[in-house]
C-alpha cells in the first residue's frame, strides 16, 4: 500500500495506476489493484559500448589503468631523479672540504688496507641518494602498491581463458623486478670492492702511477661507481620484468597452455587457450547461440524494414526507438531462454567496406547493467547460463565479441593507413633509392609489396628480414631437391608431389603452404592447383569417391612451363625437370566432411570414407608420390584479424579498379585476373565459417585423427598440424617438416623396416609400438623446455625470498653487507 515517508510518498511498482485514482469513487484503489506488479518494467537504455572495443591480448583496457600505469612510469623516473639529485648535493658537500669524516670523499685513502671498506661504503651512500635516502623509503610503500594496485588490475581485466597465466606473469614480472634490482647492486658492489679497488690499492702500493700516492683523489672512480648504483638498478627491472614474463609464458606454451607451430594431431589440445579464447562466455551458454542467429538474420537484411521483419520472425517485437539509429526489441518469453529477452541494437561507426557494424545488447529483461564489471565475462556456475547481459558486434553475419570485432577493426585500419601512406610516398627518393611502383598495384602480390612502403621503418626492417628468412629456407630446400635428383645411385628425390592443405578459412594456407610449392618450383618441379570447394557432381558420385581426386601429371620430355613464381616476377617461365610433378589441393577429402554430404553421413559411411583415404595414401608410396598432409588451425583472434585485413584489401580494391580504368578514357570498368582475386578472397562463407569456429574445428581434427596413419603397414604417414597462430615461425616450421619428410622418404622398391616394429615417419624414424599408435615423437623436447623455464621461474623466487627473509640462510655477500 501506498504510505508517507516524510514529505513523499512511496509507491509500489503499479504507481503506473495512480493517475486513475480521481477517477474512482472514493480516490482509492482496492488492496488487490495495488498488489499487481508491472509486468513490463523499463527498458534500460544501452546505445553505446561502456567500454571501447579491446583486443584479448592488451594488458590495458580500462582507460583510467592506462593512466595509472603510465603515472607509475613517471613515478619510476622520478624517484631516480630524485637519487640522482642526492647523490649530486653529497659529492658537491663532500669534494673539496671534509666536513665528516665518515662520510668525505676526500679522506678516502686507498693506499690502506681498509681503504677498499671505506670506499664501498661511500659508493652505497652515494647509490642510495645520499641525503635523500629517508624520503625514497618513506615513499616505497606506495611505489609497492601502485604496482599491486596494476598486476591485479591487469589480472582482473584479462579474459577468463587467461586469467591463470597472467595472474603468474604478473607475479613473476614483479619478482624479476626485484630480483634484478637486487642483482645489479650486489654486481655494482663486487665490481667495486673485488676488481676496482683492489687495482687501485696494488697500483698505490707498487708505485706504479706517475704521481704520488699522497696527491691521488679516488673521489671520481666513487662518483662514478655511485651514480652506476643508482642508475644500473633502474635499467635492470625492465629486463627483470621482462625476464619474469619469457619465463612464465614459455612454461605455458611448452606445457600445451598454447598450440606449437607443428605437432600431431595427438598433441592437439582443444582446452588451451588458443582453442577456448572464445567470446569471453562459456560456449553453451543461452545468450551466445542466440546472438549468433541475430548476426545471421541481420546479415541478410539491407534496410531497417527488413531487419525489424526479419526480426519478427525470431520473435523479438519492435518496442521504442531512440536518436543515432538506436532500437529496441522485446520478446516477452523466449522458449530456449526461459525469460523475457530484450535486444537493444546502434550503429556503431566508422563503416568497414562502406557497412556500418551493428552494436548489439541481449539481456534477460530484469537483469541489471552489469558490463563493467568483473561478473559480467564470468558464467554462473549453478546453472551454467552465463553472463545476463551479452555485448557485441554484428557485421555481415557474423557475431563478434568485443575482442574479436577489436582484432578485425584495429587490421582493417591500419592496412587503410598503410594504404594512404604508400600512395603518399610513390616515386620518392627513400634513402638513396626509389620505391618500385611508379604505378598503382594490379594483383593481390604487388597490392602486398605497396602496402610494406607505406608501414613504419622498422616494420618494413622486419618484414624484410623475414622474407629473407623464408627465401632462405626456399632456396636450402630447392637446393636439396636437385641433390637428391642428381644422387650418386640415381634419383633418391619423389616423381610426383601431392601437397594438400586443408583446414579452417583464414588460417593461411595459402600463404604458409605456398613456399613449399616454391621450392618444388626453383628444383624444377612442374606445378598445378586444383580446388575442391564444391560437391561432387552427378557423374562424380557414381565413381569410388577418391577417384575424384587427382594425381600429379608430369611431362614426358623436358620443356617450358607456364608457371610463374611470386617471389620472382621477372621470370617469365620455368624449366621443368622430365618426369618431376607436384600438384596443390586446395581442400579435398577433409571438406566433405564438414561441408559436404559426409557431414550428417553414419559413422559406418564415414569409417568406410576413412579407409579409402588411408587405402589412397599408402598407393601414393607405392607409386613414388611424396603426399603432404597439411592441416592448417589457428584461433579466432587471428581469423578475425585475417578478415579485417581482407576487408581492407578489398576496399583498396575498388580504389584501384577506378585508377587503372582512368586510362581508358570511356569510364567502363574492364575485368582485370589480379584484381578479381583480391575481390574473391574474401565472401560471405568467412563470416559464417567463423560463427562455426568450434564446430568446424572438431570435424577437421576427427578427419585428421581418423586419417593419420594406418593401423597396420610398413610406412607411417601422418599429418602436419600447423598453427598459424603466429605466421611466421609457422611457415619455419613447416619448410622444416617437408625437409623431415623428404629425408624419410626412400624410392619405391626399398625397404622401410630395418628393425621390428619400426615405421618412417614424417618427423623422424621413431620405434612404433602397435599397441599404442597415438605415441608421439618430440614431446620430451617439450617437456624439457618447460622444466627448463620452470626452474628459471623457480630461481627467481629462490634468489628474491632468500634476499627477504623467507628462508634463514644468509646471502654470502648482499648489497647491504660491509
């Protein structure tokens, strides 16, 4: 009921009946009426992000822990200001007057035994700041706590699949801090009293200067030394810090936290963090599936009656509107949900590609406004339903979390910037020499060239260095094939070449996989490329299902070829080695069974699928065919950074088809190959691959596991899985991994098994046990590594709690010592 507090009354939620009351005889309403409690409460308004988008990776998110991080940094600099200006008014006191002797520069006398105590004393006043020693301590518990206050931030602020490992490297970041501080005064301190002191005292005593013993000031070499304690600490935390995190993260990378370069398919683990980075919500939350059909629906609609139409059809009703494009839908109870649903939708600019994204809100109608916080990325674990508020981005179908759409905007405009600055510096003298393109770019390899000219210096320094990297690794490996073609008992190298890349869209096949096309090239290799990226045919489907697959065709006499390699566009064409193929699948038998009709098929089909492969595999040894199985996975943080760089190549795209058809005078756009194959790298099939990114992640590694080797025979196979999380140490890696291969692979005819129960595989030879085929070869080097960098992490906290206190036993010799 309605009561009186004071000068105001309080109302219950039905107060929306209390204009009804002059109305009613009596202006009361009755104890049921006011029971009644408003069923439909008001939309909270959420039109723009409470945070701008970040990136999963960034230590800072929140602008004010920039800011406090960027204060502890001037803090840092100050403090040494201050030391320095200490140890600047002790030495002026102290040069040329002896007020004390205890502390007088000038009654240093080195020619005495005890001199070197005295002058190591000195050398610490002078490295704790003299006068202003009082003040630094007082000060270093804040100093202390505003580091605190950062780690846990930092920690706070990382996405759950990483909260482990940053809470340990920012622990150990902290450790190495200290330890290297603690260091590099006790390195200071053995400098001085161990090596300078002591030569200066034998150089006294020997008579060995030019001027009397009497008439020698040590009071510079003190200064020196004093202004290298003060100063030498300061540099070393930044490599202790730095020191703490290598350790910690090559411990989690070496223990499977991270996914290698290369491995098998057996060392593939889906609950590291590069598999479960995710949406920062758990996968089979309510929320999550639903925004996903909301991104799908949207993507299909162009104008705003569409969108509220097509909405309608997913139940979410047209219920208020607001300025800048801002609407709000209402479903009153959704089936799968449980609840009422609201779905508040903005536009949230600049446009990609001249679409503007759409920022989205779901959330359960009574739940409260929860996305600054903590709670809002962590799922209930009673029920498992996840946050109640779900934030994102929709483009083109797709639904991007708030790291994902940060990865995808950040590439899409830098390769923009990148762009601008390339056409800016066109035909300017750079450092002696001039740039290659007089004229705008033509295809997607020469489109990548510009772009370098328009990065930063020491990206362009970086990027050259990597290329002459890989074409270093092309050039070993072309060189190796041509040896094993002209071998003393004849050619030990394989006739033909199958290199099959399979696996997710924007992974970087093509990029990574290509290299190894270029070294069959530069050995004389006569190349194809086929696609299977759509079903079989009619005709196809009547025929054993591998025969559809082709094999290599090489020519019978040595000729001239048509293929031209990316890495050298001056060669028109290529000689060809008689008798030398390679062909490139780009997909093949993986696709069909996620994409294909092997998709819903039975398990006895798919078994009966697997055989066939493993039967095609095992002819192609039999018919001197090197067949390369490579299945290419990354995490979705790079496909989505992938897709904004694809984006921003097909904008540029636009630009460069009306520059080049300004030539023609007549406006009329002509078809140019190099230009159709940027607009055709990317389609609409990306974006709703990587709404299935878990999915399709599973059915290619069951392929892979189900195809990896035989169960039985002479010669073992397997695949190469290849993580492009990071590009190029995965291209390394995977050049290494064919020279693996080529060492192991022997001419038909001969024999494969010296010994029992041993198989060639592509790593190496490894004794094969039949009862355990899932033995993996190359995990002790990995677990050696992570023992390694666990005992440097040990080390650190050993040598910091011995300097503290933790333990009783005293360091031999620590800076506070003499």
């Amino acid at each position: 009921s309605i009561h009186q507090d004071g000068d105001y009354l309080q109302l219950p939620p039905s107060a929306a009946l209390i204009p009804l009351i002059p109305l009613i005889k009596g202006r009361s309403l009755p104890p049921e009426a006011m029971a009644v409690k408003d069923p439909h409460p008001t939309p909270r308004i959420k039109s723009m992000p409470a945070v701008a988008p970040y990136t999963r990776r960034a230590r800072h998110r929140s602008f004010k822990l920039i800011w406090i991080n960027e204060f502890r940094h001037w803090w840092k600099s100050s403090r040494l200001l201050v030391r320095l200006a200490g140890l600047y008014y002790t030495a002026g006191l102290n040069w040329s007057v002896a007020v004390d002797k205890k502390f007088s520069l000038t009654g240093v006398d080195l020619y005495r035994n005890k001199g070197g105590k005295f002058a190591l004393k000195l050398v610490k006043l002078l490295g704790h700041g003299g006068p202003m020693r009082g003040f630094l301590n007082a000060v270093q518990p804040f100093t202390r706590t505003v580091r605190i206050v950062v780690g846990t931030w930092r920690w706070v602020e990382a996405a759950p699949c990483r909260r482990l490992e940053v809470g340990v490297e920012e622990l150990s970041a902290f450790v190495g801090n200290r330890c290297s501080r603690i260091f590099s005064r006790l390195l200071v301190d053995s400098l001085s009293y161990y090596i300078v002191f002591p030569i200066i005292h034998w150089l006294l005593r020997n008579d060995l200067f030019w001027f009397h013993r009497d008439t020698y000031n040590p009071a510079p070499i003190i200064i020196v030394l004093g202004i290298l304690r003060a100063v030498l600490p300061f540099i070393a935390s930044f490599y202790g810090s730095r020191i703490g995190r290598v350790f910690t993260r090559a411990t989690f990378f070496n223990a499977g936290h991270r996914w290698r370069p290369v491995q098998r398919i057996q060392e593939l683990n889906f609950h590291c963090e590069d598999c479960e980075e995710g949406d920062e919500v758990m996968e089979d939350t309510d929320l999550l599936p639903l925004a996903r059909k909301i991104a799908t629906a949207l993507g299909k609609a162009d104008t705003d009656n569409k969108k509220q139409k097509i909405l309608k059809e997913l139940g979410l009703k047209l219920v208020g509107c607001g300025s800048g494009g801002y609407r709000v839908y209402q479903n009153p109870y959704d089936n799968d949900i449980g609840s009422a649903i609201l779905l508040h939708i903005s536009p949230y600019g600049p446009s990609i590609m001249d679409i503007l994204p759409l920022y989205i809100i779901l959330e359960r109608e009574e739940s409260a406004d929860v996305r600054k916080y903590l709670f809002q990325s962590m799922p209930h674990f009673s029920d498992n339903i996840g946050p109640r508020v779900l934030e994102g981005f929709c483009y083109q179908g797709a639904y991007f979390s708030m790291h994902h759409f940060a990865c995808m905007r950040l590439r899409y405009d830098a390769i923009m910037l990148e762009y601008a600055n390339a056409c800016r510096r066109m035909c300017q003298d750079k450092r002696g020499r001039k740039d290659d393109f007089s004229s705008p770019p033509n295809d997607l390899d020469s489109l990548k060239k510009f772009l370098e000219t328009g990065g930063r210096g020491r990206d362009q320094k970086k990027t050259r260095k990597r290329k002459a990297q890989t074409a270093k690794r092309v050039d070993e490996l072309s060189k190796k094939l041509s040896t094993m073609m002209k071998a003393r008992n004849g050619d030990e190298s394989p006739d033909r070449v199958i290199l099959y890349f399979e696996g997710l869209d924007c992974a970087g096949k093509s990029s990574s996989g290509n290299l190894i096309r270029d070294a069959l090239s530069g050995a004389g290799y006569e190349l194809d490329m086929v696609q299977y990226n759509r079903p079989p045919t009619a005709e196809q489907r009547k025929k054993p299902w591998m025969d559809r697959f082709l094999l290599p065709t090489a020519s019978t006499a040595k000729g001239q070829g048509s293929y031209q390699d990316e890495e050298s566009q001056t060669k028109e064409k290529q000689n060809y080695v008689p008798g030398k193929a390679a062909l490139i699948w780009d997909r093949g038998p993986g696709g069909d069974f996620v994409y294909g009709n092997l998709a819903n098929a039975t398990d006895s089909i798919k078994e009966e699928r697997h055989t066939e492969f493993l039967e095609f595999d095992k002819a192609c040894r039999d018919k001197n065919i090197l067949f390369l199985k490579l299945f290419f996975i990354t995490d979705r943080d790079s496909i989505a950074t992938t897709l904004g760089k694809r984006l921003a190549h097909k904008k540029i795209c636009q630009d460069l088809h009306k520059w080049l058809d300004s030539a023609t005078g007549n406006g009329a756009e002509l078809f140019r190959a190099g230009l159709d194959e940027i607009d055709h790298h990317i389609d609409p099939t990306d974006f709703i691959a990587f709404n299935a990114y878990h999915e399709n992640l599973h059915k290619f590694s069951n392929f892979v596991r189900k195809t990896d080797v035989p169960a039985k025979g002479d010669f073992e196979n397997p695949w190469v899985v290849i993580s492009t999380v990071k590009r190029h140490p995965a291209r390394l890696a995977t050049m290494d991994a064919f020279e693996n291969l080529l060492d192991t692979f022997h001419q038909r005819g001969s024999k494969c098994c010296k010994k029992d129960h041993e198989r060639i595989t592509g790593w190496k030879v490894i004794n094969f046990d039949p009862d355990k085929p899932d033995k993996i070869a190359g995990r002790s080097t990995s677990l050696m590594r992570m023992v390694l960098n666990f005992c440097g992490l040990v080390v650190l906290y050993w040598y910091y709690g011995r300097h503290i206190g933790i333990w009783e036993e005293e360091p031999f010799f620590t800076s506070g010592s003499m």
